[in-house]
C-alpha cells in the first residue's frame, strides 16, 4: 500500500469520524437543553427519570452504551442489526452527550441571579421571553468554557465508533497498522485528533471573545 | 380613584407571619415613604405590591381594578389579566438587576418594545431623553458593568419610568451604593417627586424621606405603627416605638 492510498483511506475515516461528531452535537447540544428543563419540570416522575437517564449515563462507559445500543434491540426485541450499526452509534452518543450538556445547562441556569427572572418579571416579560432573552444568552456565556471541554473530550470519544467496527479514522489506523507492519497510521491518526481539537479550541475561544463585551 | 389600594393583607413564610393586617392607599402624585427596623416587613410589603410574592389574604387594587381579593369561600384570587397590571407599576430595586447583556439603551428599551409592542423610534426618543434628563446622554451605549453603581441605579429607574408606570416602588434603592454616590440617586429621585411622579420608597435615608414625602410611614413586627405627614412622624410622634427607633437611628 502507497502512503498515498493509505492517506486516502484514513481520509475516508477522517470524514466519518467529523460525521459522528457533528451529528452528535447536533442532536446533544439542543437536547440537553430539553433534559435540562425537564429536570426542572414541576412533574415529579418527569424529574425521577430525567434523574436516573443522567445518572446512568454518566455512571457507565460509553463504550458499553454503544455496545447495548447495537445489540440492545437485537437480543431483546429480536429486531434487525442490519443497517442499525450507524444509528445506534449517533444515539449511543448524542443520548451521552446531551446527559453531560444537561448538567452543564443545569448549572448555568441555576447560576443566574433571582434578581434577573424578578426584573423580568415585573417589567412585564412572558416566562418564555424572560428565558430566551434574558436568562439563556447570559447562560451561554458562562457555561462555554465547560462545554468547550465537553466538546474536545467529544472529537477523542467518536474513537469509541470501533467498538461497533465502524470504520472510522481510529479503526482505520488499528487495521492498516496491523496489515501493513506501519506505525504512521497511528502518526497520522494522532495528528488529524490534535489538529481538529485545535480547531475546536480555536473556534470555542473566538466565540467566547465575541461574548466579552459585558460581565 | 386610589392608584394602589392595599387592604388587611396578610403573608407569612412558614410560621412566620411577615404582614399582619396591612392596609394602605396611595394617590395620584403622592410620595409615600416605609421606614422601619430589618425585618419589619416592608421589602415583603412591596413584594406583595408588585406581585413578586403572593399574598395569603387580603385585597390588592390599581386604579380601581381588582388585581387579588377574597372571593365567596373566602380564598384568594388574582386576576387573569396580570400583564395589564404590571403596566401599572414599576420597581427599582436594590441592586438594580439591569440586564448585563444588554447596553444602557436596550435595558431602557426592550420592554416597552417587546412587552408593551410600542414602536421602537417612539421608545427610542422618550428613552433617550430621560436618559439626558438623568445626567446619562453619554452612557446610552454603555454595557451596565462599565457603570457605576450610581449610574446604574439611575438606568434602572429609566427602565422602570420607560414603561410609563403609574406608580413607582422603590426598595432601598441606594443601601447598595458607596455612600458618595447615594446623592447622585436620591437627587433624580427628587426629580421625580417634582414631577410628580407617584412613588413608594422604602428606605433607610431618613432627611431623604423626611424632605421628600408627603406621608412617612412606619412600620415594625409586620404592622403599620404610624403614619403621617413628616412633620408629623418625625417631630412629633406620638408612640413610643416610633420614637424609640428614630433615636435609635440617630445614634
Ligand atoms: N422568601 C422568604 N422566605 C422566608 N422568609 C422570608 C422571605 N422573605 C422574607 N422573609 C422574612 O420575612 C421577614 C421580613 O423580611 P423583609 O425583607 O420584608 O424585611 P425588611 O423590612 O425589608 O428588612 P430590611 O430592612 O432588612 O430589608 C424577615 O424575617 C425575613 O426573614
Ligand atoms: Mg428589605
């Protein structure tokens, strides 16, 4: 195999590993936000479940998730595996992640001053204005620097994809590896995660610079 | 017509009863002062006014409309219409609670815009020029954390009057501040009162509201124990704990 070939290959990989990526925090980001609120909900077993769906999530590795996402449904329900692989990787890791967004949601909901809900309040504001215009864009801001770490743990977590043998970058790397007796796969592979996470840090703190203008 | 029309409203928090029995009446262009011991009750009083707390018992009225009363089993109601109610009144608080996201001008503005749907070059000129009249023309872009506390507290009773409330409350609105800059507040406050806005303050200034007011009202343990015309209160009360709590604040 030619560098080239093999650099086409990881390429490959390199793609479906962005594609677990955005679509996991495209489906985490905004339902943690739901998980959050609903934490919050007045209704007692919405806040049990929400509780013990958060917990378990963040009590067992995601790997094991993935795993009983895959299988799951096979062994218990004897539904089809075929064609599940991809989706039971994108659930497996967008219900992860949107347990882990929840809290850090949770948190910088709880952080914000009663003294802003009861000024919105007397001035006239509906609880949905007061939460999207007043509450969540202060939210955002203090709760970036966490999710920034979130999301860095996340572009190392999608290597988890190859306990399912999708054949994402890390995988790619561990065959190619192995057939071809190479250590660059690896090298490769190291570089293209530290590059992404420094795109990711770099966007991250241009966004958390355009936020600076107030306290 | 009474603007506020408060009567034998009564609040306890667990077995704490916070207002016991209280009643009070505000005109058109009055300036009422609560003065009174911590713990008296009066910031739960204009809690209770400015529906941030609700009440266990009692009547609550602006300009003649129902806003909470007992009804035929003796419970208590508020009204549905509770947005028509919070445009009559505003509260200036003690520590401010601008919004920290917005500039001076879109604190001042953003509530008549998107709570009252006026329109925002309407808004824009009235906020604008109370702004000017508050000595702040040159801070309306300002973020409230480039502020001083002085200045803040003159926003947020820009953002208050904005909305064109009928009535102003305020709660100590400048034990929050260094006391070199309470004077900058207590003087636009006075403004107001020349204007005649009709206002409730609670504070603990007491030649503010002794040269402010035209009622003083003191309360302690959850009840009104007097109320009168400064001159009155100050000068020459008749009770014992008035005059027990006003020395004491001398000292
Ligand atoms: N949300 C609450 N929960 C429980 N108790 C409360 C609450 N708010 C006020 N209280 C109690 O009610 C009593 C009156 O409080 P309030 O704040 O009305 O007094 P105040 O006259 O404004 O005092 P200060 O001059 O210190 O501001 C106090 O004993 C206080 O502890
Ligand atoms: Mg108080």
């Amino acid at each position: 195999m030619t560098l080239e070939v093999m650099l086409k290959t990881m390429g490959i990989g390199m793609l479906r590993t962005g594609g677990i990526f955005c679509l996991t925090l495209l489906g985490s980001l905004p339902l943690g936000m739901i998980v959050a609120l609903l934490r919050k909900s007045r209704i007692k077993p919405v806040q049990w479940v929400i509780k013990i769906y958060i917990s378990i999530m963040r009590g067992t590795p995601l790997m094991l998730q993935l795993l009983v996402w895959y299988f799951g449904p096979y062994y218990l329900f004897d539904l089809p595996i075929k064609g599940w692989r991809y989706p039971a990787i994108i659930l497996g890791f967008v219900l992860n992640y949107a347990a882990y967004f929840a809290e850090i949601y949770r948190g910088g909901i709880e952080s914000m001053s009663v003294g802003q809900y009861e000024a919105a309040q007397v001035l006239g504001y509906t609880k949905t204005q007061t939460f999207m215009k007043i509450i969540l864009p202060q939210v955002i801001k203090t709760i970036l620097p966490s999710v920034t770490n979130e999301v860095i743990t996340l572009v190392k977590d999608t290597s988890l994809a190859f306990t399912l043998a999708y054949q994402e970058v890390f995988s790619l790397a561990k065959q190619i590896s192995a057939s071809q007796t190479s250590f660059i796969p690896f090298v490769v592979a190291g570089i293209f995660y530290y590059v992404a996470n420094y795109a990711v840090a770099f966007v991250m703190e241009r966004i958390e610079k355009a936020l600076d203008y107030y306290q | 017509m009474h603007i506020l029309d408060i009567q034998n409203i009564r609040k306890s928090f667990g077995d704490n009863e916070v207002l016991k029995d209280i009643s009070l009446t505000v005109d058109r262009g009055e300036v009422v002062s609560i003065i009174g011991p911590s713990g008296s009750g009066k910031s739960t009083l204009l809690r209770c006014a400015t529906l941030l707390e609700t009440m266990d018992s009692g009547t609550l009225r602006y300009m003649d409309e129902d806003v909470a009363f007992m009804d035929e089993n003796d419970k208590l109601v508020y009204t549905k219409d509770l947005k028509k109610v919070r445009g009559y009144f505003g509260l200036v608080f003690q520590n401010f609670n601008l919004f920290p996201h917005y500039s001076v001008l879109k604190n001042v503005m953003d509530a008549p815009v998107h709570v009252q749907k006026r329109k925002p070059r309407e808004v824009k000129e009235e906020a604008l020029a109370l702004l000017e009249t508050m000595g702040l023309a040159d801070r309306a872009d300002a973020y409230p954390c480039q502020l001083s506390g002085g200045q803040k507290q003159r926003v947020s009773i820009v953002r208050a009057l904005t909305m064109n409330p009928e009535i102003l409350f305020f709660d100590e609105p400048t034990s929050a501040l260094d006391p070199e800059l309470t004077g900058e507040v207590l003087k636009v406050i006075k403004q107001l009162a020349e204007q005649s806005m009709t206002m409730v303050i609670v504070t603990h200034e007491m030649a503010f509201a002794h040269s402010i007011s035209d009622r003083v009202i003191f309360m302690d343990g959850g009840v009104i124990v007097e109320q009168g015309t400064p001159q009155e209160l100050f000068e020459g009360t008749k009770k014992d704990r008035t005059r027990q709590f006003l020395q004491n604040y001398k000292r």
